[in-house]
C-alpha cells in the first residue's frame, strides 16, 4: 500500500505539468473545493486530489474515476436598495421610434408604471399585421426595444403597443 502511495505521488509530480498542479492558484477565486467524486476500485481509493484540468468520467470493469472542479457562483447579496418612487413611471407611454425614418433598424421605447402583459405589434399601412417585435410580462420600468426591418421594403408602417387597458400606435418610416 505504501509503494502504491509513493507510485502515485511520483505519477502525479511528474507525468502532470507543473502548470496542472498550481491549477487551483490559477483559477479565480470561485473555486472552494476541487477533485470530483472519489476515484476507486477493490483495493484502492482516492477521495480528493491536487485538482484536474480535465473534467469528465473514465471508467472501466473494476474502475470508476471522475474529475472536475466545484464552483461557487458568486451572486451573493449583500444589501436590498429601495427605488426612488421618482424614477418608477406614473403612466403608461409609448415613444416615437428614433431614428425616423430608419434605415434598416430603430428603437422603439415606453414605459409601464406597473406589471403588464405587454405586446408591441408592426402593422402595414393597410392594417395587416406584420410582426410581433414583443410579447412579454414586464415589470414597471422604462424599455427600449431594437427593432430590424431588413426583411421589410420601404414604406410607411404602424407600431402599436397594448398593455393591460392601454392601446397607442405610432407611425415609423423605413427608407432603403
């Protein structure tokens, strides 16, 4: 068991690159553990080592080995900031895209005071719908929406926004 030991030591110090074996100091700080699951057979087992710069499973009849290292995220909070009721808005509103007339992407911005299901649909000049640029349950806020119409041809379209009782369309221009 003890030549076993002194084997894999000397395997570990010199088939491995030094630059493996310092690879914990080399990895940010998010690292708390390393290894993987504990390697084994019948008269072996090794439960942690220096760490791997491969992760994965390797097995055999009588083995089973896995390797990796264990991350701690660091989304961590450590305070809660009340938003000033100024910078929540008080109505909805719909702006006019910018540019207009566009050539082939603009931005379309509004703003919701509260929780919505929020759709913002393209129509043509005729009234048939084109697109949903979006279609999505937002939070109160104000939001800005990219929006390309490289697909489209040049013409006059119609942008409307329906979110909860509120209804507003705008005109945009695209040019090519």
């Amino acid at each position: 068991m003890k030549t076993m030991k002194r084997v894999i030591l000397f395997v570990c110090m010199t088939i491995i690159p030094q630059q493996s074996v310092f690879a914990q100091q080399q990895i940010a700080q998010s690292v708390f553990a390393n290894g993987g699951k504990p390697t084994s057979n019948e008269s072996l087992r090794i439960s942690g080592t220096l760490g791997q710069p491969l992760v994965g499973q390797s097995e055999n009849a009588s083995t089973t080995s896995s390797s990796g290292f264990w991350y701690q995220t660091v989304d961590i909070v450590t305070s809660v900031e009340q938003i000033p009721d100024e910078t929540l808005p008080k109505e909805f509103r719909l702006e006019q895209n910018y540019p207009n007339p566009f050539n082939p992407t603009t931005t379309i911005a509004f703003q919701i005071p509260k929780r919505s299901d929020v759709t913002l649909k393209l129509y043509d000049i005729r009234g048939r719908k084109i697109t949903t640029i979006l279609d999505e349950q937002l939070d109160p806020g104000k939001y800005e929406v990219k929006f390309n119409a490289s697909a489209l041809s040049s013409g006059v379209y119609f942008y409307q926004i329906q979110a909860d009782e509120f209804v507003k369309s705008r005109k945009l221009t695209l040019l090519k």
